[in-house]
C-alpha cells in the first residue's frame, strides 16, 4: 500500500506507540505493564494487537498527520515474524518506526532481519554493568551478555541504536557507574536516555522506587555532569520525567520533551488508547470511536502552574510546562490540576503543608532544596 494512497487533512496525531503484546521475558520491578494490570486488570497476560487491528488504527493515523510508529510490549521480539510484518507496513506508508526491547532477543539473525527491514531505530533498556542492571531488571548473567552483545551487534551492523535508562531510588546511587560502564562501551549509539521512575499511583510500588527530594536532585547534578563528561563518547539526553534544570548544574543541556496526550497517543491490545505507555488513564476505545474522533480529545487538558504554588516563581516554568507528560499528574492524582509530581520542590511542598506548615513557609523551605 503506497503513502501517496492518503491525504493528510490535519496534524492532530503524529506518532501512536503500540502496546503490540503483554507477554514479555523480562522480570523488571519498575514495569508499568504489571502495575497497570495489579491495579486496574486493563492488560493481562495474553493480551496481543493482531496485525488486522495494527494495519487498521494506522490506516486512520495516517489520515491524522502520522510520521512515526514506536512498537513495544512486553516485549516485541518475542514474535519476530509479527514485528517485521509490522515495521513492513509502516515503512510501505512512508512512516518512520522503531522497536523498544530489552535486549535478551536480539540474535545475530534477528538484528540482521531487523537491517534488512530498513527499521530506523532499535531503543534497547540498559541499565550500565551486569551488577546494575540486575538490580531492577532482574537478569542472569546470561540474559545480560545477550543484551551486551545484542547492542555491539547492532551498532556493528549500522542500526540506528538508541539506549534507555530507567533510574530509581535503588539504582541512582549507581548513576555515575552506569553511565561510565555505557559511555565506554557502546560510543557507537546514536543516544542514550535517561529517565527516572515515574509514579504508578501503587503506593507500595512508588515507595519502592520514587526518590526522596533530596536524591533526585542529587541524581540530577551528577546526571548534568556525566552529560558534559562524556559528550565525546556518547550523547546523554534527560527525559523529560527527570527535570534537570531543577539542578544547580544544569546549563541548558538538551531536553526530550514529551508529546504525550498532546500530538502522540500510546494503543494497547483491544484497541484501548492511553495519553502514553505508562499512564492508567483511558482515553479512548477504538472499538466503539475512530481514532479521528479521540484525536479531537487532544491535547489533554493542560495544567497551568503558574498558578500552583511551588512553581510560581520557578524560572524554569515554561520548560516544565513544555515538558509535561501526562502520567506524571494523572497517575496520582487522576486530572491535569496540578504540576508533575515528580518535581522534588513539589514533593517537598505538599508534604510540609500536608503535615500543617503554613503554605508561605512550605514554600520557602521546598525552594532551600534547590
């Protein structure tokens, strides 16, 4: 089916990253598929997109301005067959597409099918040595060599290869290792992200992973100076759930900012749409509307925080606002009234005025932390 078939009348939706199936390999602590299922039972285990479903919902985006396709899960490359039939059909409509993966799959074969695919990006989640790494991925030596070897092959083999840290409070105090361990060994990929835990709205889980305020700040300074340290080697990005310029150390370094719940919309298996992979928040139902009808939903509401007391005299605030990403708000508080709960200045705040602090002094006692 060629791309010149559709006539592109508008720009509401410009990437859709598809949950493709909710078996995975992996045994990650942090992962937001097995929250989203202990809390609200909206993906199990057997939960798959069929390739009639992929080809429809992408028949209709790219009526709605598509230009890039993200396939995860679970995990993609437990049916190669599927996934290259998938990345097929995007790049015969002109979309751009890429895979996010562990790693523990990535075969000689595999990576030489995925080349041959002309697939534009492989996005593989490291987490630095095996030692790190395991800590909140949970692999076997074996697995991690796979992963090692899995990325040397694709950057040999010219993939556009792309790395992704996710970072807790139980593997910040790692940080420096980690982008140590990456910066020396896979200097061939195109970049390696770097984003911090994100709320799942699980009490117990964001216990388990969030960092206090004063370790993420202190993440976020040693995370600013490693980007500058090995800016030579490889290119580090903060996500945008890490808010770097909170930190003293910031100096303007680059951004990804998000585009969730505004020009980009995540689908999981039954056609159910999310703002993004990791929020619980439906937002649509392409079994009942088109996708054209939820993209007139988007953006999602925005939040202003000028008005929201911790961030009224950040100067950063156009940045934050820039940056927002949806599961940031809703997975806590379930609406778009208040700023990313991640921010330890917010964090701080709320839990000062939570335990009876007058707000003035709530406020200026969160903003000693930066």
């Amino acid at each position: 089916m060629e791309n010149n078939s559709y006539v592109v009348n508008t720009s509401k939706i410009n990437r859709v990253s598809f949950t493709v199936t909710s078996l995975c390999n992996g045994r990650c602590t942090f992962c937001f598929n097995r929250m989203r299922s202990i809390q609200e039972a909206l993906l199990h285990d057997d939960e798959s997109i069929s390739l009639g479903e992929y080809e429809s919902i992408i028949i209709q985006a790219l009526l709605l301005g598509l230009e890039q396709i993200e396939l995860s899960g679970g995990e993609v490359l437990l049916n190669v067959k599927k996934t290259l039939s998938m990345i097929k059909f995007a790049k015969e409509n002109g979309v751009r597409i890429g895979i996010f993966t562990n790693g523990t799959l990535l075969s000689t074969e595999t990576i030489k099918k995925l080349k041959n695919s002309k697939i534009d990006f492989v996005r593989i989640g490291i987490c630095g040595d095996e030692k790190t790494h395991a800590i909140e991925r949970k692999t076997t030596p074996k697995e991690f060599k796979a992963i090692y070897d899995g990325i040397k092959k694709c950057i040999e083999e010219g993939l556009t290869t792309r790395l992704f840290v996710t970072v807790t409070k139980n593997t910040a105090p790692y940080i420096n290792k980690t982008l140590d361990f990456l910066a020396e060994n896979f200097a061939g990929a195109e970049h390696c992200m770097v984003d911090f835990y994100i709320q799942s709205g699980i009490k117990a889980k964001d216990e388990q992973f969030l960092m206090a305020p004063e370790q993420y700040i202190k993440t976020i300074d040693t995370l600013c100076k490693k980007i500058r340290e090995h800016k030579n080697k490889l290119k580090i990005i903060p996500f945008y759930g890490t808010f770097p310029f909170l930190s003293k150390e910031y100096q303007g370094e680059e951004i990804a900012h998000s585009e969730c719940g505004k020009t980009r919309v995540a689908v999981l298996p039954k056609g159910r749409v999310f703002p993004c992979l990791c929020t619980q928040d439906l937002i649509g139902d392409l079994n009942k509307e088109k996708l054209e009808d939820i993209a007139k939903k988007l953006p999602c509401p925005e939040y202003d925080y000028s008005k929201y007391a911790p961030c009224c005299k950040c100067m950063h605030y156009k940045i934050c606002h820039d940056s927002a990403c949806p599961s940031l708000t809703f997975n806590q508080r379930h609406n778009y009234l208040g700023p990313p709960t991640n921010c330890p200045i917010v964090i701080k705040y709320e839990e000062l005025t939570q335990q009876g602090n007058p707000e003035k002094e709530a406020l200026t006692k969160a903003w000693e932390l930066n």
